[in-house]
C-alpha cells in the first residue's frame, strides 16, 4: 500500500503498535534493514532516535543487496518479529515474493528513493493496511482476519512526486491484476466487431479528456474487482506498464527527508534531525540522483527549518576583515548551530589545500581538462588571476592569509568562468563544532562516503597516491594529509585489533588479520571471501553511524580517507584518457579497468562509480570542446555536437573472479539529471547469458557483477534501447 506524507504518523503509531503488542518485550521486534549509503544512514540515524524516544526496542541491520535481505531468514525466524523497515530498498522489487517467509501479521515499512516503484508493492491490499489506513485501527487486523493471508503487509511511505503517474497506473494495475497470465499470442487473436468499436469509443473518449476513464477508474476503486476488460483494452494496459517498467531509474525525494517529515509531524524536529535531512539531500546532489533546480527547492525548504529549530548564539568580539561582526563566528566551545553557507565545487576546500581540493574535483577537471598535459598549467593560471601563487595555493586552507580566504568566492565568481566554470557555487550548510574549523555538509557526506566504501578492508599504497594527482611529489601538503591518513589507520588499527603500518585499513587483508604473503585455506576460499567482504563492510557502517555521533573527531579523522579516495579517482581516470583506454560502441561507451595505480580501490561499486562519474564530466566537456572546434564560423556547435553516450566501466576483482560493472546515464548540461537505462539493460543482458552468472550488486540495479568466465559475452549482449 502506499501513503502519503500526511500518514506518516499514523504509520509511526502503527510501529508503536506492533512493538508493544509483542508477546516477548525484551525480543527485539523491530527491525530497521538499512543500505549502506549516506542517506540511508542518516535516515535511520533519524528513526533510531525517535523509536528510543518512545522506548522501542529496535535493531539496526546493514543490508548490501538484494541476496543479503533473502538470507535475513535465519535472523528474522529466530525472533518475534512484527515490524520491518526497509530504508532506500526494496520499493522496486516485489517484497511479497522477496519476504514470503515472514508471517502475515508481519508489517513491512518501505522508505525508499529507488524508483520506479514495483506496482504490486503499492497498490496490492493487505488486512493490515485496510484496518489501519482505512478503518482507523491502531493495532491493525485480528489473527482471524491474518491467519488465511498468504505474506506480510506492504507499506510504501511515499512522497509528493510524480502523484499523476501513480494515479495513472493504479488504474493500469487494478485492471490487470484480476487477469489471466499474458498469452503472446493473445494479441493475434480476431477481435470482435463488438470490441473494435468499444475501442474505437474509448480512444475517442481519451482525446476527449479521458473522460470514459476517469469514470471507470472510479468503478473500479468502489468496487473490490475492476470490471471486465476487452482485449483492445488489455493490450493497452500492459504496453502502459512496459513502458512504466522499462522507464529506466531515477531518484524520487531522499529518505533522510522523508524521515524528518515524521519527526515535523510528531512535533520533534530538532537541530540534531534537520541536519540529518540536509546531509541525505546533499549526498543525492552530490552524486548527480537529484538535479541542481530540485536541489535548490528543496533546500531553500530546509533554510526555513533550519531558522524554525536552530538558535544561532551571538559570538561577542569576532570580527571579519571588514571590522564587521563575523556571522560565522562560533560563540563558544559548546555552538553546534547550523549556519547557511555557499559552497564551492572543490574537494573538501576547508580541510585541503586549493591547488589539490580543485585538482580532484570532477566538475574542475572536466572544464579545464586536467587530464591533459596542459590542463595543470591551466589550473596554476587560474590560480594566479585569482591572486594565489603556486605556494599558497598548496598551503592547507586552515593556514592561507585570512584576506585569501576572505575573497576566495569572489575571486571564484569572476575568473571561473572565463574557463566554463559558470556554477562553481551552490547554496548549503555548514555547523560548528566549537573553535574547531566548521563542517559543510558536503564535508560530511564526504567523510561518511569514504568510511563505508574504504574505512577497512582496501590495501592502500598511500605514498604513490600522494605522488600522483598533480603533486607530483610528496610536498607540504600531500606530508600533512599521510600524517592524517596515519591517524585514521591507527585509529580502525586499534579499534579491529589491525597493523596500519602495513598500510592496510584496520590490518584487513580479504578480511582477515593476516599478514602479507600469508597462505590461505584453498578449500575454504571462496565462503571465506564472501564473510570476510560481509565483515568489512559491516563494521564499515557502523564505524559511519558513530561519525554521526556529536563528537566529530572520528569523521574528522576520515576526511584524509576521503581526499585518498578523490586522489586515486583522478589518477585512474587520467590514466585511462591518457592511455585512450575508451571503447565507442554503438549504444554507450566502454571502460575495462584492468591498469593502473589503484585496481584494487575500485572493487567497491560506490568507488566504481565515482569514477564512471568524473569520466562522465570528462566525456561531456570534451563532446563539447569537439562539438565547438567542428562548428562553422560563428556557430555555438549545437548542430554539430556528438551525442553524449552513456558510459559502463567494469572491474575485475581477481580474488573473486568476477567483474563488477556500472553503468551510468549523463546529462547534456551540468546540473541536469537524466534517468539511468542501465537496469533494464543489465537484466536482458543477464537473461540472454546466465541469470545466475550476473548478480545485483546495489539496491539501484545499475550496478551488478559478473563472472569472468561470461564478462565477454554479457557486453556483446549488452544494448541500450
């Protein structure tokens, strides 16, 4: 079933329900499954504290992907479980199917951005549902309305987008749903005479304002059973649902949001929660699932939440450079406010220094085409209109000139765009931590994307990384950053029992604490590979749900972790461009990592992709360029531009022998946001191998890997319609 915002709470009060009708208080009851993603962490960070609140005992499990929630069954068997929440999965697969094994008095609460929707998860009815969203019963349906029901009850906690096409196919599944399996050869069958006019009647009805199918759309919503159809009428509803299916994916509203649109209605918003809802909205803009236009609503929204619950303290005696009262001063070492800010398109600008923060941002290096041999001396050019030799410039920001930093967006706002640059700036937020230096929320989203994609289990060469990337030596700046990446290894090292001097993340080598060159069990290898992975990656979300905490020490630690990550990007990305390691196929453009300076950073899908994004910058800017060089005299190039194909990138991980594989949909124009064909190409490229050689790595299904063996034979297979 799906809701809308205005049930929220009625849901919420439905999980109090159910937790306390259970027959066993101390067995946990609820059950938070949570994708290892940012917004998903902030979002259950959010429900977390507003269960505590009102004293229900709940469990937080991270879940990778869809055969991670299928081997659930042993946990959730174990105990009385009443109330499941799924946050960003499980809205696009078909759950009833996917949880079959729970028991029918079983809850399922689905918060998730994933789209499109699986219909049957929205609009299928369940004796829990009816009693609690249409009767008004808190404690939902008896045990005799429940006991014939065959699997749980689905609850889709929608938001307020694309409300017209969920309307259009409630119609388009209500019809369908009572009918026969779809016989292919149906469709060739003679009609009637009777049925080509009804037809005909009713084709004549939607050019008049689907006048006859607003009428039967309400029929059939007064009725239990949807009247019989035609065939004309059949064949129409299910190429409506084809087409709704083979859509492609994209992103509805982020989950962290949606969380605090409870905690607005039960009258608990706080400081502590918004900020929670900005960071999950930031980390949708900053990976390209939210466009720039969306973005700005939505956060000139929470600049208005922000003002309602957050009291800005007056900072007495601090001064700007204009001998004004600074408005971003921090008032004590106790200020956690929220402050608005703008924010610049460079890496971590305020922990970094300016030379690497803008060389390893993707929207920099694709404007200025760092990737080339000139594309440095450009950078340094810029640098130096602005007023910032090359020796500031690579000093940390903390300790360049306060007058520097004082113009930095302004210097940013007249020189940049001589280079293309014409949206360097966004409007954000940072907070205080005291006197410690502030923390955008895109600092933050940084720091909690590096801790679950490479907090433990990733053997990093940290000294060629602080060698390549533009510095070229190890300097000042690149000395200060491996002393932080020390910290942060000492740190997991002795959190996990790890060696970080080997310089392996926590001392995990596949997952284990052995050492370099250590024999492993053959026999055992391959289930040790896969709990080992399960075992990194689990204590990687937790190590990011403590950086959320108020202390921010551990996130701060993380911040060198996540410059490692932009550093070893940049530098297999200009490694595949410079050695021209693209394929141009017909429907997309093709990436092998197979070299390079960093292999086996890119076995994480999440790292994967931020390299098929920097090289989707890449790729777009140099369409132009192309697209512009080609153009007659006078002309813009519009006519002239290359399409922008999308782009699959593929690695190998040789301890698995399987390739993992993302696929990305880019944009003409910076900002905009197109919706991802990949998932539906992947499943018939999987259909036409092996469905068992090919496996989801990602709750989006963009991302999935594949055995070596049928890796050749899934591109040839590989088309984008």
């Amino acid at each position: 079933m799906h809701i809308a915002p205005e049930q929220y709470s009625t849901a919420y009060n439905s999980i109090l329900a159910q937790s306390r009708s259970s027959n066993n208080p101390a067995s946990p009851s609820t059950w938070l499954l949570v994708a290892p993603d940012p917004d998903a962490l902030c979002a259950a960070r959010i429900l977390h504290e507003l269960l505590k609140t009102d004293y229900v005992n709940n469990t937080v499990v991270p879940v990778r992907h869809w055969e991670d929630l299928r081997q659930m069954y042993d946990r959730l068997t174990q105990y009385e479980v009443r109330t499941l929440v799924l946050i960003n999965l499980g809205a696009t697969s078909d759950l009833s199917y996917l949880l079959e094994y729970l028991p029918s008095n079983v809850i399922v609460h689905v918060i998730d951005s994933h789209r499109p929707y699986e219909l049957r998860n929205l609009y299928e009815d369940h004796p829990h549902t009816t009693a609690i969203f249409r009767d008004g019963r808190r404690n939902g349906a008896s045990w005799d309305e429940l006991k014939d029901h065959p699997y749980p009850a689905i609850v889709v906690w929608g938001d307020k987008e694309d409300e017209e096409t969920r309307e259009d196919m409630r119609d388009v599944f209500e019809a369908l749903q009572f009918e026969p399996p779809y016989d292919p050869d149906d469709s060739s069958d003679d009609d009637s005479d009777e049925e080509d006019e009804e037809e005909e009647e009713e084709e004549e009805g939607e050019e008049d304002g689907d006048e006859n199918v607003e009428g039967s759309k309400k029929r059939r919503r007064g009725s239990q059973e949807p009247p019989p159809v035609t065939k004309a009428q059949k064949r129409r509803f299910r190429a409506r649902q084809i087409r709704y299916y083979n859509q492609g994916t994209f992103t509805g509203q982020s989950v962290a949001n949606l969380a605090y649109l409870l905690a607005v209605d039960l009258r608990r918003a706080d400081e502590d929660l918004v900020w929670l809802a900005v960071l999950g909205l930031t980390f949708q803009f900053m990976n390209a699932l939210t466009d720039r236009g969306r973005y700005d609503d939505y956060i000139s929204l929470f600049a208005s939440e922000v003002d309602r619950v957050s009291v800005v303290p007056v900072a007495n005696g601090h001064l700007n450079g204009n001998g004004a009262a600074d408005p971003m001063a921090s008032s004590g070492p106790n200020d956690r406010s929220i402050r608005p800010s703008d924010e610049l398109r460079f890496c971590l600008f305020r922990h970094w220094n300016l030379y690497d923060s803008m060389f390893h941002s993707a929207y920099v290096a694709g404007k200025m085409r760092l990737w080339k041999e000139k594309g440095p001396q450009n950078l340094s050019g810029l640098l130096a209109k602005m007023g910032y030799s090359l020796q500031q410039s690579r000093e940390t920001y903390a300790h360049m000139d306060a007058d520097l930093k004082s113009r930095l967006f302004a210097n940013v706002d007249t020189f940049a765009p001589e280079y293309g640059m014409t949206d360097l700036s966004y409007p954000s937020f940072i907070r205080k931590s005291g006197y410690r230096s502030d923390l955008s929320a895109s600092d933050v989203v940084e720091g909690l994307a590096a801790i679950l994609e490479a907090a433990t289990g990733v053997r990093w060469d940290y000294v060629n990384i602080a060698r390549g990337g533009g510095a070229g030596t190890v300097g000042a700046g690149s000395q200060e950053w491996m002393e932080g990446i020390k910290r942060w290894g000492e740190r997991v090292g002795s959190a996990m029992g790890g060696d970080a001097a080997n310089g392996v993340n926590g001392g995990a080598v596949n997952g284990q604490n052995r050492k370099p060159g250590e024999e492993q069990d053959k026999g055992n290898a391959d289930e040790e590979q896969e709990n080992s992975t399960r075992d990194w990656r689990t204590k990687n979300f937790w190590f990011a749900w403590d950086a959320l905490g108020k202390d921010t020490s551990l996130l701060r630690d993380a911040l060198p972790l996540s410059m490692a990550l932009h550093r070893a990007v940049t530098a297999q990305g200009t490694y595949i461009m410079d050695k021209q390691a693209v394929r141009s196929l017909r429907t997309y453009r093709l990436v092998v990592v197979k070299e390079g300076p960093h292999l086996e950073v890119f076995r994480h899908p999440s790292t994967l992709l931020r390299l098929a994004l920097w090289l989707v910058d890449t790729f777009r800017d140099a369409v132009r360029e192309i697209a512009k060089n080609a153009a007659p005299a006078g002309g813009d190039g519009a006519r002239t531009r290359r399409k922008d194909l999308p782009v699959v990138v593929a690695s190998l991980d040789e301890t698995t022998d399987r390739y993992t594989i993302v696929g990305v949909k880019g944009a003409e124009d910076d900002g905009d946001v197109r919706k991802n064909p990949f998932a539906q190409a992947f499943q018939r490229a999987a259909q036409a191998v092996n469905v068992d050689e090919v496996a989801d790595q990602t709750f989006s299904s963009t991302t999935v890997t594949v055995k070596k063996d049928v890796f050749q034979k899934f591109l040839n297979e590989l088309a984008i319609e």
